[in-house]
C-alpha cells in the first residue's frame, strides 16, 4: 500500500512522543519522594496485555497501567 511505510512510521514517533512525555510526567512525580519508583513502558498487542500485565505485577506491591483508546481526541 502506497504510503504505508510513512504512516506506520508517522504513528510510532507519536506513540513515542506520547510515551517519553507521560514518563518525563512520571519522573517529575515521583522525584525526591519517599518511595521507589519505576516506569516501564510496554507497547504489545491487544491478545498479550493480561499476560504482561500479571506478569509484571507479580514483582511489584502496586501497578499502575494506562489504557490508550485509539478513537480518543488528540490535544
């Protein structure tokens, strides 16, 4: 397909763009706090989530995942 290459490419720097502002986010949130910390950005398909998910709260006391909703408004 005619351009595909260009759109693939086009959608992962923005997921990457995406992912490197919620970490910078993450960073500054968790700076100098009481607590340790660590972010873990994971990009899988759709069928693999429940088994990364379960497989990375099992080293974890808390697991905090977001969920991308691919017909959201962008800012």
């Amino acid at each position: 397909m005619p351009g595909s290459r260009y759109v693939a490419g086009t959608v992962l720097g923005a997921e990457r763009q995406e992912r490197d502002e919620i970490s910078a986010i993450f960073s500054e949130m968790t700076e100098h706090q009481p607590f340790v910390s660590e972010w873990r950005p994971f990009m899988v398909s759709l069928f693999d989530i429940p088994t990364v998910v379960v497989e990375q709260a099992r080293c974890t006391d808390k697991f905090v995942a977001g969920w991308h909703t691919p017909n959201r408004i962008s800012r």
